[in-house]
C-alpha cells in the first residue's frame, strides 16, 4: 500500500470514527501529519512562551524558575501522555472538554468546557500581549496596550483563513521562531556568568534594583505558570477533525510536539539564565530573555532577535486563536448554550470549512483584554484554568482505565498509571500556591456554570449539551461511544 492509499484509509477511518461519536464532517480534512505538528508546536510557541510567559516565570521565581520550569515540565510530559490516550480514543474539535464529558460526566464536562473557555478568552490575549511588550522595546513611545489590541485583530483575520494556510503560514515562521529560541540559547550557553550557587540558592527581584533569596514557596507557586509556558500540546486534539491519517496519529501527535516543546524551551532557558552577566538587571529587566542575548553580542544582536520574537509572537497568537476558535465552535455544536446562539456559534464557512463566527468571538474578547489587561495578571490567572483543566485530564485517565476498559486505545500510554498519579500530584500541589484570588476567581466561574447546567441546561437533555456517548450525570463511565444528536 503506498502512503497516499494508507492517507486515505486513516482518513476514511477518522470520518468513521467522527461519524460513531454522532458528528458529520463540517470541518475540512487538509492538513497533513507535518502540519499538524506544525501548528501544535507554533500553539506551544516555546519562543513566543519564553518571552512572554517566561517572563513571568522570572518575576515570580528569579533564578528559581529553572527548577519551576524542570519540575514544571516533568508534569507536563506526563499530562501528555494521558492527552495523547484519551485524544485517540476521542479525537473531536472540543478535544479536553469532550474527553471529560465522556469519561467523567456531563456535569464535570460542563464545567470542563466552560474552564476551556475561560481559556479561549484569556490565553490569546495572554501571549498576544507580548506583541506590544516587544515593540514597546523596540521604542518606549508606543503603546504597548494599543499595538497588542490592533496586532490581535490583525491575528484574527490571519485566523479566519482556511485551516491549511494556516498550517503552512505557522511552519515558516515557526522555522523562524526555533532559529530565534536558539540564538537566545547559544547566547547564554557560550557567555555562562552565574555559578551553580542560583539553583542552590535562588534569588529573586527585590525592590528597586535589588535581589533576595527565594524560597521553595515561590517555585512551586511558578509551577502553574511555567505549565502555562509549555501548555499548547492538547491543539493536536483540538485540530483532529481536520487532520488526515488516523486515530493513533493523533495521539502520537500530541506527545511528540510535547517532548519537541519541551526541549526547544527549556534547554535555552536554562542558557539564559546562566548567561546572564548582571544578574540584578536581569531579573528586574521587562525582556529579561533577550537582555541576555543583548549582554552576549550587543544591540544589533537584540534588535534583530527582538524583531524574530515579534514574528514568534504572532504565530502563537495565530495558532492559539485558531485552536479556541475550534473550542468554542464546538461548545455550539454540542448546544451548550441557548438558542439561537449555539447554532450561530458552530456554524462554518463553507469554502474555507473555517468556523468564523467562533473565531470572531475569540479574536472580539483577546482585543480587548490586549486593550486593557497587564501581562502578569492575564498570565498568572490562565495559568490556574490551565492545571485545573490538566487535574480533570489525569483523572479521566485513570477512570477510563478502568470504567472503559473494552474501549480501543489506538495510542496508548506507557508505564499506567504513573503518567495520571504523577500528573494529579503536580496538579495539587500547584494548586495548593496559587493567589487565593485567582482560585477564588476560578471558583465562582465554575460554581456558575454548575448552577446554568443545573437549572438550565440539565432540565433540557435532548435540546442542549448533547455531547454523544457521554456519562449521565447519575450513571456510571458509559461503555459505549453510540451516537447521539449530530450537529
């Protein structure tokens, strides 16, 4: 069989297995397995992450973030490997959400979906604001928030074009981005000024211009936001009904742009770190990431890394609006919302097969936060949807193990159960230093989903939430993907 034939036979097995789960083929399948991995490593963006997500890494942790981001990408390779099982076995657009839903149960995926969400309003805003942050470098006299809000809206026109565009436009400029995260990383590997002493003794930025010990307390609370830098992996599900070849690609998928992620951030940020020559500069510095490229070999080294990182910064923008775009299309196809306004949400731009109402919506929301938010704020906030979302995962995994036994697994973990307990210990752990306000804030959000699916949506079962083959609310893990109502 050549590989054209073994294309069209995983695809017409992924037709298939979207049709099992009670859904047609809407969106376009026309992006190949190097596209995929493409657009998963341009949503992980370890560039873009790096510069901006990293950022606040640094302010939290200083020198500490190293064992942040170490630990940090420990859990995250471990939440990828359960990601990588449960998106074989579910391989739809609302990707997390929808395994929840049909492992755990329409309430927890309710409240899954609406974490997601949560999401897809914050996380593009998140990391389009390095867009301003960088220009603003480039001269102090812009607006930092203005050139993130028209930079976003520029993100969602990119956004609206048909999905293997996409893929193509996010592989050049991710070739660019990788060039860019490994000039930072030969800046800080080949000028190596810090001792071994700032991972035994951390410090961190301390008034004005100084630095102070840190503790462990403010490792761990860097975790959440270091899982955030390296977050972007679960796109491989959220793309897989537009993605040829079959269920275990996806799944394989998945964990390889994981483990490509990882490496391609964390072995420069390590560099950085320890090239940094004027350590109180650095951690008090707004681009702490590429002042070490600028100590290393000078300002037009930084200017024209600066100018990568900018083009870093809109890929990410564009492949992270491209996968919450998918989210919230499938939030409406699955009528989690109220008519009309599920419908108008799902529907699909036929000749581009792009989900352009969806997409408006998440561009609309991430403008104006760009308008509005600072950095760390946004940041440290998504951060706490992000691992709460990665605990429900873990425990899917291990529910699935053992309530959906019988189901086919075309990708499936190494070592179970220790990728999930290791995942779920991280999780709670994190957790446990998070700011109170943010969980505070996480809580209210979904205590107030929980009450709309109570006294909305489940007093409604055939009209709204028709997730096909999910768990009953008071029923046992279902044991059976039988198709529901299809959008």
């Amino acid at each position: 069989m050549t590989s054209a034939e073994q294309v069209m036979v995983g695809e017409s097995q992924s037709q298939q297995t979207l049709e099992s789960l009670g859904y047609r083929q809407q969106l376009k399948r026309t992006v190949n397995s190097l596209g995929h991995i493409a657009l998963i490593l341009s949503d992980i963006t370890p560039t873009a992450s790096l510069l901006v997500v990293g950022t606040a890494v640094i302010a939290v942790a200083g020198t500490g973030s190293v064992w942040s981001y170490l630990i940090g990408c420990f859990i995250a390779i471990n939440v990828a490997f359960c990601m990588g099982e449960l998106g074989s076995m579910f391989p739809v657009a609302g990707g997390l959400f929808s395994i929840v839903t049909r492992v755990l149960g329409k309430a927890t995926g309710f409240v899954a979906m609406v974490d997601y969400i949560g999401q897809a309003i914050f996380l593009p805003a998140s990391v389009a604001i390095g867009i301003g942050t960088y220009v603003h470098a480039l001269d102090p006299s812009i607006s930092t928030r203005l050139i993130s809000g028209f930079g976003m809206i520029a993100v969602t026109l990119v956004a609206l074009l048909q999905i293997k565009v996409n893929a193509w436009f996010t592989g050049i400029c991710l070739a660019i981005e990788l060039i860019v995260v490994g000039a930072l990383g030969v800046a800080g590997f080949t000028h190596l000024h810090q001792p071994l002493s700032v991972l035994t003794h951390p410090v961190g930025p301390a008034g004005t211009s100084g630095v102070s010990a840190i503790g462990v307390a403010a490792i761990v609370t860097a975790l959440a936001t270091a899982l955030f830098s390296v977050n972007g992996y679960d796109s491989g599900i959220n793309f897989a009904e537009e993605v040829l070849g079959s269920r275990a690609q996806v799944g394989r998928a998945v964990v390889t742009a994981a483990a490509l992620g990882i490496i391609f951030e964390l072995v420069p940020f390590i560099g950085i770190v320890f090239g940094a020559h004027n350590l109180p500069a650095f951690l008090h510095s707004a681009t702490p990431v590429t002042y070490v490229g600028g100590e290393a070999f000078g300002s037009t080294f930084i200017t024209i890394v600066t100018y990568g990182a900018l083009i870093a910064i809109f890929n990410a923008s564009v492949a992270i609006t491209l996968q919450f775009s998918r989210i919230v299309w499938a939030s409406g196809r699955d009528f989690a919302w109220p008519e009309p306004v599920s419908s108008w949400i799902a529907k699909v731009e036929h000749r581009r097969g792009a989900p352009w109402v969806a997409t408006l919506i998440v561009g609309a929301l991430a403008t104006v936060l760009c308008f509005q938010s600072t950095l760390i704020t946004v940041v440290t906030f998504t951060a706490v949807l992000i691992v709460v979302l990665y605990g429900l995962i873990a425990v899917s995994a291990l529910v699935s193990r053992v309530r959906q036994r019988h189901l086919d697994r075309p990708s499936r973990m190494p070592l179970w159960p220790v990728p999930p307990v290791i995942a779920l210990a991280g999780v709670v752990v994190v957790l446990t230093k998070q700011k109170g306000s943010d969980l505070w804030l996480c809580a209210g959000i979904f205590a107030a989903a929980l009450l709309y699916y109570f006294l909305f949506v489940r007093p409604r079962p055939g009209r709204y939430w028709t997730v096909s083959g999910a768990v009953p609310d008071a029923e046992p893990a279902a044991t059976s993907g039988a198709p529901g109502r299809s959008a």
